[in-house]
C-alpha cells in the first residue's frame, strides 16, 4: 500500500485518504504507516493560500448581497447569489481546513463522532455547490426561454433551493453510517475510513460511483442542458429577426430579444459553470480511473493526485472573483470597505454606478422601477 495517508481517492471517500479506506481487511504484517510526504507540504501550503482568499471573498460577496449594494439584485437573483455563497464558504471552511490538517496529522485524532461529523459535512458541502449551479441554470434557463413569466421567478427559486440543500443533506448522510475510526494495533495506527463497511469491493465501488453521478455528471448534464436550450433559443430568435426584417441585428418591436442585464447575467453564470466543469473535471476523471484501477496510485508520481484536488478546491474562489468581474455594486462595496475609493467619488456616485438600471433590464424587482439598475447590466 502507498506510504502517504493523503493520496487522491474517489471524492466521496474522507479528503485525506486513508490507506485503509478499502471493503476487504487488508494484510497488515508488512504495511507501513503514511508519512507527510513533501508533496503532502505542497498541498497544504496551497490549500492555506486558498483558504485565506476564499474565506475572505466569499465572506465579502455574502456581506455585499446581504447587507451592501448588492441588495439590488433582483429578489429572485439574490437567495441564488447568497446560497452559491454559502456553499462555497461549507467548501472552504469545511473541506480546506479538514483537508490540511488532516494531510498534517496523517492519521486520525478526532475520534469517531467528529470522524462520521466531518466525512458528513465534507459530501454535504460538494452536493450544495454542484446543485446550486444546476439551480443557477435552470433559473437562467426560465428567465431567457419565458422572459414575461417574471412574477413567478422568486417562489420558483426559492423551491428549488429547498430541494437542492434538501436532496445535498440526504445524500451525504450515509457518510455518517459508512465512516468510522479504525485502529490498526501493530503499528499504533488510527485512521477515519470506510473500512469494513462494505461486504465486497464492488459495492464500494457502487457507492463512489453513485456520488460521482449526482456530484458531477448529473449537474454537468442538466447544466449542459440548460445553456444548449438558451443558445438554441437565442439562434433560433436571430434567425427569425434576420428573416423578417433582412438585419442581423438581435431586436424585435425595437426592444432587444435579450436585454442587456439578463445577457450580462447570462454571461455570468456560464463562466461559472465553466469554472466548475474545468476545475473539478480533472480530479474526477483521476477518481474514476483509482476506483476501477487502484494500481495507478503506484504508477503516477504523488504530486499529480494533490495538485489535482488542490486545483479543483481553486472552483471555490473562482465564483466571487467572476461575480466581483461582472458586478460594479460588489467591486464598489469593496473599494468602500478597502477605503481605496477616490476622494471625488461620493457614497452617492458609488450607489449610481452599481443601481442605474436600462428601460429593459427586467432583472430587477425594486420600488423605484427606472432608477435602479441590475448589477449585471453593467
């Protein structure tokens, strides 16, 4: 067995994987304890650098749409905004912390309740963002496919919430039945595992499998889905105005098929899925070739399995950092609160810049109608 208690596993197994987190009891007369490898270091010295921005841009894009001009997002964009940074703060004050110190430690010193605790919300934390994303893009999907079904948008997003905190709850908690500590005497060796859960090592492999079909592929369909049926709709539209009026210009009635809000909206949200699918693709590819063919572990070098996971906990500050790009509201809430804000430009004039709002932006539900503006319009 490797040396290193934090190879990369399938990612529904504990986040510092355990030699031990296999079905069958493995021949403990020759196995040696992990040890924390320099390429261990290096995944703990990047996860802290991670860590730091995360917390900090997330904490500042849940104050800004909370409690800054971020308000003005309309009502049913902002528990989509708040919610996506919610997830993404579980993933960084769960998953990271746990990740370095557990990398650090090796084996496992939390006994078996923070052991199934930890394990539970680790699963939790990946569900809530993945599904929040496919929420996003249905949301997106509504707003571009029925643009006059606006009324209905707040109720419909709250639900859908509900079910995706409801479905994330429901599927990671058989982590609190499968993890446990296991203690290997020999060698004085305690780890945090899935040891002995399974009776074959197929239905391990079932249940890594089941996890990474709702975690990645699910979500990446049903979000494929969803922006295949707004480019279709938007192809669709432009044909049907250059047809009618011999211009390729995107207008109807002189009002533009897509306003210029919802398409800076539009934008958004597929640069973050992107984000998602490019981060986290590769560490789930790795997964699935250790879950059919553990061997690999002995073949590739183990500074690619942590700089895989590193890279996919990268997803986690990539979210503020393309809602910071694309809504002048979060970057003036953050001049404000930097005081690098120039001395000519008034609380008043930073107000304007982030809610002056187009006569066809119908991203907005705020009294005051013309004078307020989407975020995303800018």
């Amino acid at each position: 067995m490797p040396k290193n208690g934090s190879l990369l596993v399938p990612p529904s197994s504990s986040v510092a994987p355990p030699p031990l987190n296999i079905s069958q009891t493995p021949p403990f007369t020759n196995w040696e304890p992990p040890t924390f490898t320099r390429a261990a270091q290096f995944r703990v010295g990047a996860t802290f650098v991670l860590f730091l921005f995360a917390a900090c841009s997330n904490l500042a894009l849940l104050v800004s749409v909370w409690w800054g001009r971020g308000r003005r997002l309309s009502s049913h964009l902002r528990p989509l905004m708040l919610s996506l940074a919610s997830a993404d703060l579980m993933m960084t004050f769960v998953v990271m912390p746990l990740d370095a110190v557990w990398n650090v430690t090796v084996q496992w010193y939390g006994g078996n309740a923070l052991c199934k605790l930890l394990c539970f919300l680790k699963l939790f934390a990946m569900h809530a963002s993945a599904f929040i994303l496919v929420v996003i893009s249905l949301d997106r999907q509504h707003a571009i496919l029925h643009p006059l079904d606006a009324l209905s948008a707040h109720h419909r997003n709250r639900c859908m919430l509900l079910l995706a905190w409801t479905f994330s709850l429901l599927l990671a908690s058989p982590q609190l039945f499968i993890f446990r500590t296991t203690r290997v005497d020999p060698v004085d060796f305690t780890q945090c595992a899935s040891h002995g859960s399974f009776s074959h090592h197929w239905q391990e492999t079932a249940y890594n499998m089941f996890h990474f079909i709702t975690l990645y592929v699910i979500p990446l369909l049903m979000m494929s889905c969803c922006y295949g049926r707004i480019l279709l709709h938007i192809n669709q539209q432009h044909l049907q105005d250059k047809g009618s009026s011999g211009e390729s210009h995107l207008r109807r009635s002189g009002t533009d098929i897509i306003p210029k809000a919802r398409m800076k909206t539009l934008k958004m949200t597929v640069v973050i899925v992107l984000s998602f699918v490019v981060c986290w693709t590769p560490y789930y590819l790795l997964g699935i070739w250790y879950w059919f063919q553990p061997d690999i572990l002995r073949i590739t070098p183990e500074y690619v399995h942590h700089a895989l996971f590193v890279f996919g906990n990268l997803n986690t500050c990539c979210d503020p950092v393309i809602y910071g790009f694309y809504t002048p509201s979060f970057r003036a809430d953050l001049a404000a609160c930097c005081g690098r804000s120039r001395s000519h430009t008034s609380p008043r004039s930073l107000d304007r810049l982030s809610a002056r709002q187009g006569p066809h932006s119908g991203e907005l539900d705020q009294p005051g109608g013309d004078r307020g503006r989407s975020d995303a319009e800018r």
